[in-house]
C-alpha cells in the first residue's frame, strides 16, 4: 500500500476544529497524501463527484466522529445519518464495501456509536476499532494514529514530481483563501491557509495571511454576538462585544454608531427617573398623611369619651337624683342584653364609647365575620391559646395558618407571626371596641369585622352597628 493516500471523512458541523489541526499533523508527517474537502477541491468543481474520485482513489479512510456527529439534523429536522443520499453516509459505505482500512476517530470525548444507532449499511463501522483523540494528550494520541497509518501507508518516500505537485496545491490553496476572503467567508480563509502553511511552514506570507484571517473572523464572530445581545435586550454584554469589535477591527461594519446606540438604551431616560422619583415620593407623603389623620381620630375619640362618674362624690343633698338613678341603673342589664348586636356595650355608667380595659385577655376561640348587606358572614375561625399561640381556619374548617400571637395593650392591637411551615407573613388587627362576648376590629385592606366568642356567637344577630 506503499505510496497510497488518506480520506478525513467528517462534518463540519461537528468536528472542523479537529479535522483541521489532524489535517495539519498528518500532511506533515505524509506530505501531498492527505485528502481533506476544502484542500483538495478545485473552485468549480463538482464536489460530489471529486470526493467519490478521491474516496475511490485512497486506502485509508479516517472517519472523524464528535459528539454531534450521531444526531445532526437537516432543515427538515430530520437526521442527516439517515437520508440515503448523505455524502458523509456514502463515503464510509463504499470504504467499507471495498473492504479497506476504516479508522474511527472519536474527538472531543465522543463515544463510539453502536450498531443499532447506525444505519443498516453502516453498521459494520461499529465492529471497527477506534482511536480517541482528546485536547489533553493531543500529541500523544496523534502520534498513535500516525503508527498506524505508517504501517498501513509504508514508507513516506517523495513521489516523483511530489515536489512540483505541492507547489501547485500550495497555490490552488491560495487562490481558494482569496476567494474566500473576497466575500469576506473568514472561516473558509482560515481553513484553506492553515493547509496552505501545512505545505509551507517556513513562509511568512502565508502565515502573516492566516494571522489576518483569525482575527478578522474574530471580529465577526464578536460583532454577531452583540446583535444577539443587543435583541436579548442584554445591553451589557452587547456593549462589551462591540467595544472589542472596535478594537479589533476599527470601525467595522458602522460598530461607532452601535456603540453609542447601545450606551443610549443601556441608560434608563432621565426625564422617566424624575417622575417615578415624584410618584414614590407622593405615594410615601399620602402614606404618612394617613397614618398621622388616623391617629388624631384616635386621640380625639379618647378625649371626647366622657370620665367614669365616682359614687363618692355624689352630692348627698340631692335624694331625688339617686332616687332617679337607681332604676335606670337597675333597667339598663336588661336593655344591653336585649341590643347587644346593635351596639357595643358601654364600659360605666357615664360613658358612650366602651374601651377595652387594661386587663384585657382575647384568649378564646372566636369566630370571626363581617356584615354585608346587613348580614353577618362568617369569614374565619382563630383559637387564641393562653400560650401565645393561635390557630387559623376557614368557614368548612379547613387550615390556613398557624404560628404565635400577642396583644399589644399599648397600640390596642392584636399582631400575629406565622409560623415557618405555614409561610404567611406577619399581619395584625386593631380593636376597636372588645366586650366578653365579641371584639370589633379593623383589619387593614378588609375593612371592619367582628369577633364573637364562640361559646355565645350563635345567640348573636343583627347589623354590624358599631362596628
């Protein structure tokens, strides 16, 4: 097999990035018998039939597998794998038909593929042995494959008119990356001059040209990236790919203009700051307004409540007034009992408004409601537990949330803390007016509501005057 030569079958959507530095290596090591797609074509011509022409010509077929190479799809979603006209298919079917050396080499920690993931006609390729080449030990691994090339290829003697035949590929080579470069495919430059200077390492021109070829292909990559950025809405990211295009590659394609495009969005309108700094700042005021207007109400509705009258201080001259008072005294139980519904109960005898006393105690369970239309509907069930803590449920019965209570004697309130299992956040409720059998209060964003002791809460109906 002394003087035959050497297909890389692979995609490039899979493995390009391997197949070009292998491509390197072993052209090298077996100058002009290395056949590679974008090395071995001429412009115009029929690439089907030039790798059927090649494929048919070479011993050795190395077929390059990544880890896309299984699943590739086409347009249509369909697997590539699978569609019969498939060059990548054809070219490994007629190796194995000839019977000739087949090599499957894994990159880029790809597995080998069974035989059942294969098609019919590929499967024996699984029963082939494969080599892996890995990043790691890239040099190691490449030295492997060239063993065994070596033994396949026999010695690497100068064909005759070898040398003439590498000039003329080094220029084909070089015409097919200024084509490339003319329509500005910096991908397609950088492949055809990296196997330009495979022929030609010591020449300048040729790597200056490869130099160029990178980094203008960088300059696009990153100038793609930030479009995507920038329609991501991702100004950040947007602008720090356009900054590098600019420093790479001047102003390419307008990328000044971008810039500044992008430096204007990633900044939030002034006049818009203002007037969400104005809207926070009226909302805050009317909070506050609030909070401060309640609190007179408050205080005002304390002082007007007039003092308990002292028994002590009557005036002992006035027989007809304790006279007078004493059967009103005596009526008033039954009258409370009678309207207990319709107004909440008064604390003294010379009071209107009855305030809850400092020994107030709300432990109990209560059934809480509020009146609508005139009708009282239940809302919740709440235990208050005499150690601290409290249970909540709805009209069936059912829980809602758990956790500990206080009574606050100062701020007339009851505030209640969740427990971690339950996830409700702390909440209170202001008492208003608290008897033995029912407390009034205001849950803040609810409205007013009414808690009856459960032990007396059916006897209860009525409005919710008072309340």
């Amino acid at each position: 097999m002394a003087g035959g030569k050497v297909f890389l079958n692979y995609r490039r959507d899979d493995s390009e990035g391997y197949t070009g530095r292998i491509y390197d290596r072993l052209n090298a090591r077996f100058p002009g018998r290395i056949f590679r797609d974008v090395v071995g074509l001429q412009p115009g011509e029929d690439f089907v039939d030039a790798l059927e022409r090649e494929g048919v010509a070479c011993e050795v077929l190395v077929a390059i597998i990544g880890k896309r190479w299984l699943g590739i799809t086409d347009a249509a979603g369909k697997r590539r794998l699978d569609n019969a006209d498939d060059v990548l298919r054809q070219e490994i079917f007629n190796a194995l038909k000839r019977n000739i050396l087949v090599i499957p080499l894994l990159v880029g920690g790809a597995v080998m593929p069974g035989a059942e993931e294969l098609p019919a006609d590929l499967a024996f390729l699984a029963r082939r042995q494969a080599l892996s080449v890995s990043e790691v030990n890239f040099d190691v691994d490449i030295g492997r494959l060239m063993q065994r090339l070596e033994k396949a290829l026999g010695e690497c003697k100068p064909a005759q008119g070898e040398e003439t035949h590498q000039k003329d590929e080094l220029s084909n080579l070089l015409a097919l990356a200024r084509s490339a470069k003319a329509q500005q495919d910096w991908r397609g430059a950088v492949q055809a001059l990296r196997a330009a200077l495979s022929l030609s390492p010591s020449n300048p021109e040729v790597a200056a040209q490869l130099n160029e070829a990178v980094q203008q292909q960088q300059v696009v990559d990153l100038f793609h990236q930030g479009q995507q950025f920038y329609q991501a809405q991702n100004y950040r990211s947007a602008l720090d790919c356009f900054r590098r295009v600019r420093v790479l590659g001047g102003n390419y394609n307008d990328v000044d203009r971008l810039i500044a495009l992008v430096e204007e969005s990633s900044q939030p309108p002034k006049k818009g700051k203002r007037l969400r700094w104005i809207i926070g700042g009226v909302i805050a005021a009317m909070f506050v307004l609030g909070l401060i207007v309640a609190a007179v109400q408050e205080q005002q509705k304390r002082e007007s409540a007039p003092a308990p009258t002292d028994p002590t201080t009557a005036d002992a001259g006035t027989p007809a007034d304790s006279s007078t008072a004493a059967p009103a005294q005596q009526t008033q139980p039954a009258e409370q009992s009678q309207d207990q519904t319709t107004q909440p109960a008064v604390a003294d005898s010379g009071s209107n408004i009855a305030q809850p006393a400092p020994a107030f105690d709300p432990t109990g369970d209560w059934t809480v409601k509020q009146f609508v239309n005139g009708q009282p509907v239940v809302l919740y069930y709440v235990s208050l537990r005499a150690d601290g803590a409290y249970r909540l449920s709805n009209p069936q019965g059912e829980y809602l949330s758990d956790g500990n209570w206080t009574y606050a004697a100062e701020t007339q309130s009851l505030n209640f803390v969740g427990s971690a299992a339950s996830g409700i956040q702390p909440w209170w409720v202001k008492i208003v007016d608290a008897q033995s059998d029912y407390i009034d209060i205001m849950v803040p964003n609810r409205g007013p509501m009414r808690m009856f002791a459960s032990s007396c809460e059916t006897e209860v109906t009525g409005s919710s005057a008072g309340v």
